[in-house]
C-alpha cells in the first residue's frame, strides 16, 4: 500500500494492483472526508477490504463508488458498508440516507467468497438501486437476483426491492418483496 496519500483525495484507483493489506488510518487520515470512488478490485490477497470492525472512527461519508470484485470477502460483516460509510453503532445514519451509488462484491474466484452466508445490512442505502454479489441464493434483505452474469458463476445482479416494500430476509426472488409491515418507515 501507499506511504502516502495526497490531502483530500476523492479517487483511489488500485484494480489488480496486488495490494495484501490497506493502510486504513492513512487513507483516512488523507481522504476521510473526500473519498468518494475506492477501487479495490482484483486483489484477491487483500487481507483487510474493510476498515476493522473495532475502529468506528475510520469513515468515508462521501464515497459513492466501492469496487470490491475479486477481493477476499471473508471479514464481510453484515455491516461493513455501514460502517465504512459514516454509520454509527447504534445504526443510526444520516437522515438523507448514505451516499453509496455504486457496490461491487462480486468474486472472481470461489476462494474470494465468505464461508458463511453473509446477512449484509443495507438499510439506508437509499441511492443504491442495485449492485453486484457474488451469490445469486443469498442477496441481502431488500435486495433480490435480477441476473446472472453468463461470465461467472460468482456474479449476480442484486435490485432493490421496489419503493413501499420489504425483504427480511437473505435469499429469496422479486417475489418475496412484501408490501412494508411498518408503512414504509424503512425503505429497503
């Protein structure tokens, strides 16, 4: 990884750069209140894709674009993305919801993929109508396989579950998106 990184940085592009570790203070330090692209994709030995769990003060409240295909997703936290996207503990977010457009955590390789079913939390990911996953069974709650990609068996297209209804559950089709318990309050 870098020894540095210019003040205010807004893109980091290092696709198949062979990176092992990130350096997730000196990123912050540099562009924890500009990143708004990180391209991650490609090294598939990055040990740590996601800021540690125990470091809620490491945050990207601007990013808007996270490549993470063909990376290890075995710290994949249900939720990581929150987290690295300015969310609190506590689960709560900004109010206009976080700013992420653009998610790829689509594998390469089986050996990229969480040995565990991963139930990721995308509550307040409100500009996120879709993104890549690597598991056409197991989108997240809110979300439901639109395609598969013909290139890999490890690519699929995850859409949000339409404005008004919800999705509790991992897995599941278009079909399993219910019209909202709660009146609407969480907009998957």
């Amino acid at each position: 990884f870098f020894s540095s990184i210019p003040s205010n940085t807004s893109v980091l592009l290092m696709p198949s750069a062979k990176v092992t570790r990130v350096d997730w203070d000196l990123l912050f330090d540099a562009a924890g209140a500009t990143l708004e692209v990180l391209d991650l994709s490609g090294n598939d030995l990055l040990q740590n894709p996601f800021p540690p769990s125990d470091r809620k003060d490491i945050t990207f409240p601007m990013l808007t674009t996270l490549n993470l295909h063909g990376t290890n997703l075995g710290t994949l936290a249900p939720k990581s993305i929150q987290a690295m996207c300015g969310g609190a503990a506590d689960n709560s977010k900004p109010t206009t919801g976080f700013p992420l457009q653009s998610l790829d955590l689509s594998a390469s390789v089986e050996d990229t993929l969480p040995r565990e079913t991963i139930n990721l939390d995308l509550t307040g990911f409100t500009n996120l109508a879709a993104f890549t996953w690597h598991n056409k069974s197991t989108c997240p709650p809110g979300f439901y396989p639109t395609t598969e990609s013909p290139s890999s068996p490890f690519d699929v297209l995850c859409g949000k579950c339409r404005s008004g209804t919800e999705k509790l559950e991992a897995g599941g089709t278009l079909a399993d998106c219910k019209a909202c318990s709660d009146k609407g309050q969480f907009d998957f």
